[in-house]
C-alpha cells in the first residue's frame, strides 16, 4: 500500500492549492491517505489566511482519504512537523511529508514509493528526497546516493525516525572540526551554522538536526538526479524562506526512476552540489554568466 502522506499547511492559501492540485496529479493518489496538520495563526493578522487554508482544505476530494488535524494554538513549523511526522509514522510505519509549498511532479508519489519498498531494509539508507539542486545531470544515474538530507518532499520509515533528537547543545559539545567540516559538505556550505543559531535561539528549525542524526550513524539518503517537486515558497511568503530563484529547479517529466545498484556516496554529486553551493558565494554577473552558459549546453545537447 502507498505510504501516507503528512501534509503541514499554516496560512497561505493558494500556495496550498498548488501544492495539493498537482499531488491529486499523481496516479497514486487515490490510493494515499492525506493527513493534514493545520497550524493556528500566530497572531490575529495571520487568522485570516488560516481559515482561508482550513476552508480549502476542508473540501479537498481525490485521496483515499483525508484527516485534518487544526493545532489549537500557533505551534510553529518545527515542532508541527516534528509531533506530526513521530504520530503518522508511529501508525503507519513510513511517511511522506511535504510542506504547503511543494508542488510535486505527476510520479513523486511513485518514485517515493518504489525507495521506500527498496530500502525498506537497507539499514544505510535513512531517507528519500524529492528535489535535486540544479546541477548538471550529465554523468550522474537516475538517483544518487548522498550524506546531506533535504526536506522539500521527503520520506523515511519508523525505525529510522525514532533515533531523531533536537540538540544543538549536545552537538556542539560532542563534534569536533573534522566532523563539523564534513557535516558542511567539505566546506562547501556552512549547515552548522544552522546548529549554532538553534542553540543561541536565532532559529528553531528541525531540518538541520534529522541531518544530523542521519550524518552521526553513517547514514546515506537518496534523491533524484532531476527533482521530482518545486519549492514556490521563495517569494518572500514563507515564514523561514526570502525571495530568491537560487534553488529553482525544472521537474522531471519521467514517471519512473531507475535506482543505483550499490549503496554508496556519489563522489560526482558531491562535487557538482558542492561547486554549485561555492558559485553562489560568487559576484552575480559571473552567476549570470555560469547559468547562461549551461543553458547554452543544454540546447545543443537537445539539438544533437
């Protein structure tokens, strides 16, 4: 049986919609169970979009089924999403979580679906993404193996997720630089920053730490080489997100994803993750530039 689906919603309207008319898209659909975490709005500004989100929500058809949970008071994403992900896969074993901001492509739900069976007992293997940066795809298998893990469309199983701990003091006491440096892709990006502002109380994410319990076991999660859902949230209406089109990505049209035989880190993915995170510390003309001239490939690829 398809895996549910835990989708966290707070108070924006129409990127709720998208999100939800193209997972109806996927052929698996009618056969998911939609659980719904409505968050309640933070302060009487928010009140109204929330009842905009719930009123939507309320009439959604297409699913197996719908459950809709409204939060009694403002919880915030992190904690929604960490108390909401612990009680579907408490029940169902595995999930798949999306946020009010994902649009999906018409075969994620297939292609999370087929990782969760695969991996189902490959005890490496700790969780299955959505979305791929926005690299060149020449050279690389349909899906690739990797340590970091990405939150926009995911899914894990029960007996990976109960090791998940929220504890930026204890990381910080525990991990040294070499597993810091690791941790930030060999220095290509800087995720224990993430860590360091959870603890001082700059941020309260969840994200950063489910990488950290994956990174601390060894663990590999696995996503696909062209993405398989958008994140529209970075237009400046995301409660943790600013406006920038960095990260955009076009979805896949495939509906069907051929997995890697061996279990094992994608030193090529690293390397193109890392120089993609490394060539946006760059001035933006010379972004312009590297992203013309990748488009310029691509058109003569497909014109050969």
């Amino acid at each position: 049986m398809p895996a549910p689906v835990a989708l966290f919603v707070y108070a924006r309207p129409d990127h709720t919609r998208r999100t939800v008319e193209a997972l109806l898209k996927n052929p698996l659909a009618e056969e998911t169970d939609v659980i719904v975490f409505s968050d309640a709005a933070k302060g009487p500004e928010k009140e109204k979009a929330v009842d905009a989100v719930r009123e939507y929500i309320a009439g959604i058809k297409g699913f197996k089924s719908l459950t809709v949970h409204h939060r009694p008071h403002n919880y915030g994403l992190a904690k929604s999403i960490m108390e909401g992900v612990t009680d579907v896969i408490t029940e169902y074993g595995s999930v798949i979580v999306l946020e009010d901001d994902i649009v999906t492509a018409p075969g994620f739900l297939r292609f999370m679906n087929d990782a969760l069976e695969r991996y189902r007992h490959e005890s490496k293997v700790w969780h299955i993404s959505g979305w791929n940066y926005p690299i060149d795809p020449d050279g690389l298998d349909d899906a690739f193996f990797w340590r970091t893990m990405n939150c926009w469309g995911w899914a894990t199983w029960a007996d990976r997720w109960t090791h998940f701990k929220k504890n930026p003091d204890r990381l910080i006491a525990d991990w040294d630089q070499g597993m810091i440096n690791r941790f930030n892709l060999d220095g290509a990006h800087d995720f224990w920053g993430q860590v360091t502002a959870n603890a001082t109380g700059k941020l309260n994410t969840w994200a950063i730490f489910w990488y950290a319990t994956i990174f601390e076991r060894e663990g590999l999660c696995i996503q696909p080489t062209i993405s398989y859902v958008q994140n529209i949230g970075h237009d400046g209406s995301g409660e943790n997100c600013g406006s920038s089109n960095q990260f955009y990505c076009e979805l896949t049209t495939v509906n069907h994803t051929s997995f890697p035989e061996e279990i094992s880190e994608s030193a090529l993915a690293i390397e193109r993750i890392g120089a993609f995170y490394k060539s946006n510390k760059e001035p933006v003309y010379k972004r312009i530039l590297s992203y013309a001239v990748r488009r310029l490939r691509k058109i003569i690829t497909l014109k050969h």
